[in-house]
C-alpha cells in the first residue's frame, strides 16, 4: 500500500527543502525510526514535525484504508465459502469506517488545526448455519493465499499507527492513532485464526 508521492519539508533556517519519500507504511516507519525529526541537507538544521507533516501522514492512512477495503472487497466476491465472504465483507465494511473517520479527520486538520475523538469501530460475528463442504484445493489455496497478504498488510499498518502515535503531540491524535493501532491487530488476529483453520481442517470458522 504505497503512493510512491515524494513530499517536500522547507528548512525555517536557510529555505532549502529537505525530500520525504512516502512510499507506503514500511517506509514511513523506517523514516520514522531513524529520526523523528528530519535533517535539512543543506545546513544541517532539524526540521521538526509539525501540523503539515500530521495532514501527509492522515492523507497516506486514508490511502490505504481505501485500498484496503476495496482488497477486501474484491476478495469477498472470489471468495466461494459464505463464511469467507461473509468475514472478507465485514473487514472491507470495516476499512472503510476508518478511511471515513480519517477523511473526517483530515477536514478537521486543515480547517480548524484540531484532531477529532475517535471511539472506535466494532467487528461483530454472525452466525452463519450453513454446513459447507471441504473446499477443493485451488480453492483452499486462493482462501489461504489472500489471508497471507491481508495478515502482512494489518501488520504494516499497526507499525505505521503505532508510529504516529509516537510522533502525535495532540492527546486526542495520540489516542486516535492507539486506537486504530490496536483495531488492525484485532483484524490481524481474526485473519490468523481463519488461516490455521484453513490450513488445519480446510474450513472457514467465522461465525461458529
């Protein structure tokens, strides 16, 4: 989930501007933990984070809850077993709540300078009746492989809200950002358990 925007940060001491590259959530973390403030090239000067840096990393998260939704969306209409669907649905339902409160975010930002507070969002199982047989091979191997990617991605975006979290100086962005954080582990976790499902028995177990 990348943009591959390349930013520019102007130094207050001497005008020269300093590049970003913001080039999805493992970049950005990596930018983030080599120094939380960034180096004018041309004197040397820190350029602090500041409200500016706050709206690029808002707009970059809204980026990939956008993506992320429609990924799951679009694995939600392949997926066969109703379960699969069912859960694929809720999660893309789910990333696009955040994508909404982020945009609202955003609006707030630039408006007004002020963060929002964000109560979070909850994933609720459905019970789903039907008894379903084991899938076929290529199945199972598509079902397992989308999982594998939608883990990889709530983990890079659990480090990248975790690493705004840290930068963040508003205590309403700080707990936004925690929040959010901790809603993509919970996604993560639910997608693990339906991998070793898939891989131990062969069938979906959401909504048992």
């Amino acid at each position: 989930m990348g943009n591959g925007k390349k930013e520019t940060l102007t130094c207050k001491q001497c005008g020269a501007e300093a590049d970003i590259t913001l080039q999805g959530f493992e970049s950005v973390v990596d930018v983030i933990q080599r120094q939380k403030k960034l180096a004018c090239k041309t004197c040397g000067q820190d350029l602090p984070w500041t409200g500016r840096e706050d709206i690029k990393a808002v707009k970059v998260a809204m980026e990939a809850e956008n993506n992320a939704a429609q990924s799951y969306s679009k694995a939600a209409r392949k997926t066969r077993n109703p379960k699969g669907r069912e859960m694929l649905q809720q999660l893309s339902e789910f990333e696009m709540n955040h994508y909404r409160k982020l945009k609202d975010l955003l609006k707030s930002l630039q408006e007004k300078g002020e963060w929002i507070l964000y109560e979070g969002t909850s994933l609720k199982k459905k019970a789903i009746s039907l008894k379903m047989e084991k899938p076929k091979g290529q199945e199972q191997l598509t079902d397992m492989d989308a999982l594998k990617i939608a883990i990889r991605e709530e983990k890079k975006a659990q480090a990248y809200y975790r690493s705004m979290a840290e930068l963040t100086e508003d205590p309403r962005g700080r707990d936004m950002y925690k929040r959010l954080a901790s809603e993509e582990a919970l996604h993560e976790k639910l997608l693990n358990d339906q991998y070793y499902s898939l891989h131990n028995t062969g069938l979906w177990s959401w909504g048992d």
